[in-house]
C-alpha cells in the first residue's frame, strides 16, 4: 500500500484525484457510461493488486463480515465515477461546472464528514473548523472555476440541474464508501479490504457493461486507449490513496486533498504559455489567484482542525466576529453586480440591466466563509496558520467583486444567452459596491490581526513550557 510517510498518500490523492477530474472532462458524455466506467473499475482492480505483496492471501484473510462490508464500500466508492460518466452528456454540464461539484463539493462533503464525527465525539471546535473550511473550499473552487474564462460557462444548478445533483451525490458515496472500507480495515490488512472494494466494483462494472451489451462502446474506447488507460490507473490511485488518507489522517486531511483541484488544473495552462506551446490565455488570472487564496484558507482550516484547542474566558472577540458574520449575511441580500446584456439575434435585437444581489456573487459567498473562519478562530488558542492564510485571501478579494456565482440566468431567453461571448451577444458585470461586505472584510481583518498578535505570545509560551516539562522528565 502507499506508505512512503506522512505527506506520501496525501500527495499521490492530491496529484492523481486532479488528474482524474481532467481526465473524465475530457472523456465523461463522449463515451457511453458503462464500458468507461468497467475501465475504471479494472484501474483500481490492478492498481489495487499491483500496490499489495502477495495479494490474494491478504484478501483471503479478511473474516467474512470484513469481506462483505469491503464488497459494499467498493460497489459505493465506484457510484462516484460511475454517475459522472453516466449523467454528463458531452460538455453538458459545462467542464467547469464538473470540476466545482466534484472537487468542491466532494471535498466538502468529506469536511462535513469529519465535522459530523468531530460533532459527535463532543469536539465542538474541531466539527466549527470543518465546517468554516467546507464553506471556504466551495467558495473558493467557485471562484477559480467562475475565471477560467470570460464570459464564462460557470452556472451550476440554474441548467441540467439534475445531472449536477447526481454528481454532487457522487461525492457523498466516494466518502460514505471510503469510510466504510476504513471501517472494514480496521481490524484486518489494508490491502486485502481494498483488493475485495475493487474486486466488487469490477464485478458489478462488468455486468452493468454485459447487460448493456460487450459490443457497445469497445471500438470507441480503443480509439482512444491511452486516455481510458490513464483514467483507470488515476482513478486506481486515488482509491488507494484514499483509503490511506481517511485511514491515517482523517476526512479533513482527505478533504483538502481534494480541494486543491482547481488550484492545480489551471498549472497546466500556465506551463502551456511559458513554452509557448498554447494559444490564447483564457483565464483571468486575478481572479483565479484570489479564488486559489480561498481555497488555501480553506485547507489551513481542515488541516488545523484536528489541532484544535478551545480557549477560555474570550467574549470581546467573539462578538466582534459575530459583528462579521452578520454584515456578511445582511451583504448577501444586497446588490453587489449590475449586469448589461446587449445581444442582435434572429428575433432581433435586444438589451437589458439588473442587478444580482450578493448571494449571487462569488465574492458575497467567500466574505460569508471567511467571517466564519474569523469567528472560529476566536474561540481557538493557536489559531495562527488558518488566520495568517484568511488574511492573504482578503487581500485577494477585490479581484473577485465582479465574478457572479451564474452566467445563464433562467429569466432570460436560451437563444439570446446562448451567444454571449460572440458577436452576436455580450454580457458585463460591473460591481456594485456592497457596504456590509467591505465591512465585513474590514473588521474581519482586524480582528484576525488582533488574534494573530495577540495569541502568538501566550501560544509561543505554551510551547516553550512544554520543551522545559519535557527536559525535565528525560533521565
């Protein structure tokens, strides 16, 4: 199994799960579901067989209740790929609405796993940090995704609502599966629980491929051999890496593993343009810089929570983040973009304004999450790495006042949106200044800086006094 120490799996689940996500955009609605989703199985078959020493007997080891409870998690687990292929139906829903739902939500809905089980254990302030990093990670995916382009393609849930529900329901069965199989390794070998997932879902992936018929999408899936190829190990790495990461390290460790997707996917074109092998550069960089700050405050925020240590006897920050949190919310319910359509179409001509509220502005959603990072943090005694990178995505957030959470809106005639960014239609989106967000974001730093300054002290002393505890109790 992936060993190689603490940062090992993490890595190899951060590395191969973005791979994975590019590579089902590029193959998910193209080819039909059930012979793509069999590959994907097999990958993780032989990923799983080729990670294990002697692998057959491990398998053999597991008690009969492991066994079926692995069977399960493995039929769970491959629910997540399998309703990407099988509800995307070429670039419907757009790419960039892919890459939201199935890193941003399925990262989230692993933090809110950890959250719940934090929650249930009575560590309230660890289940608070997994919560401000779920609200942080989608905020900031939607804020990367939403500048890849302009005008762009991100509208999630307002088109193929139904398609996007089942992808964000993919991620729930990826995290209920990989928790699952965690649970069925528990008191038996790693490997072995992995070997029967994989082998389960090969099985059920095979039949579901003999039921729709062998023939159906063999020819096309040869054509294009070395991407399903490349799928299928991807996809095999990160069941395995998964396994390992909510095994050793926690669902919020999992979850930032998974966030960082739309931070990494955009390197590519950046690597592009610096060996002049690309054309046009489509993103807004900006606005991709500032969402990536989001999404890093999001995972300082998941990967401090299980270090949590609630500090006692604080009531003037803690209303003072309250203040925050409630000018963010009263700021979602203002006007924050102005939006102008002009657009000359069979039908003919038309223009129009309005403007969209704060909730329906990436940056309306980021203030609210980030308030809720400032507001944990008033109630932990070392709060420093998640405050320092909340910090350093405010100072991004201008560069997202004028990106909405949607382009299409349903108000609107499809054959007059259906143009925009040609020359036939243009959209513009203008910001609006919103005075309880920016004071959000004001008093918000504050108070950050205050608890930075302020707790560094106390929290440097704590660490020195246990070094001298220590020093004291070695012979």
């Amino acid at each position: 199994m992936l060993k190689a120490g603490r940062f090992g799996a993490p890595i190899v689940l951060a590395l191969s799960f973005a791979v994975f996500v590019q590579l089902c955009i590029v193959l998910a609605g193209r080819f039909p579901a059930a012979p793509l989703t069999a590959a994907l199985a097999l990958g993780a078959l032989a990923t799983a067989l080729l990670a294990t020493p002697a692998p057959f007997r491990r398998a053999r080891s597991l008690g009969r209740t492991q066994a079926v409870m692995a069977a399960v998690a493995g039929l769970l687990m491959l629910g997540a790929p399998a309703l990407v292929v099988g509800l995307r139906m070429s670039d419907a829903p757009a790419g960039s609405i892919v890459v939201f739902l199935m890193s941003g939500g399925w990262a989230a809905a692993a933090a809110l796993a950890g959250a719940a089980f934090a929650l249930l254990a009575r560590r309230r302030l660890e289940a608070s940090w997994g919560l401000s990093g779920a609200l942080l990670v989608l905020a900031g995916a939607a804020g990367v995704v939403a500048c890849w382009e302009r005008p762009s393609s991100f509208s999630p849930f307002v088109r193929f609502a139904t398609q996007s529900s089942g992808i964000l329901f993919g991620g729930i069965l990826l995290v209920v599966g990989g928790l699952l199989l965690v649970r069925a390794a528990r008191s038996s070998d790693t490997g072995g629980a992995l070997i029967i997932a994989t082998a389960a879902a090969a099985a059920a992936a095979l039949a579901w491929w003999g039921v729709s018929g062998f023939g159906s999408g063999w020819g096309r899936l040869a054509e294009q051999s070395l991407t399903v190829c490349a799928a299928a190990i991807a996809w095999g790495l990160v069941s395995a890496s998964l396994l390992e990461v909510l095994r050793h390290q926690g669902p919020p460790v999992a979850a930032a593993c998974l966030a960082v997707t739309p931070v990494l996917l955009p390197l590519l074109s950046l690597v592009e343009q610096a060996v002049g092998v690309a054309g046009p550069q489509p993103l807004v960089i900006p606005g991709v810089i500032a969402g990536s700050l989001v999404i890093a405050a999001g995972c300082a925020a998941l990967l401090h929570a299980p270090r949590a240590r609630a500090v006692v006897g604080t009531r003037l920050l803690p209303t003072a983040a309250a203040v925050v949190v409630a000018l963010s919310v009263v700021g979602l319910a203002l006007p924050a973009i102005a939006v102008s359509v002009s657009a000359a179409v069979s039908g003919g001509r038309f223009s129009g304004a309005w403007s969209m509220s704060g909730a329906e502005s990436v940056l309306g959603w980021c203030v609210l999450a980030l308030s809720v990072l400032v507001m944990v943090s008033t109630f932990d005694t070392r709060p420093g790495v998640p405050a320092v990178a909340a910090l350093l995505a405010c100072a991004g957030l201008p560069w997202l006042a004028e990106v909405p959470t949607h382009i299409w809106t349903a108000t609107l005639a499809p054959e007059i949106q259906q143009y925009y960014g040609t020359e036939y239609a243009t959209i513009t989106f203008t910001a609006i200044r919103d005075i309880p967000l920016v004071a959000a974001v004001g008093l918000g730093i504050v108070v950050l800086l205050v608890i930075i300054v302020a707790r560094r002290g106390p929290a440097m002393r704590s660490a020195q006094a246990a070094t001298n505890d220590g020093g004291r109790r070695t012979p």
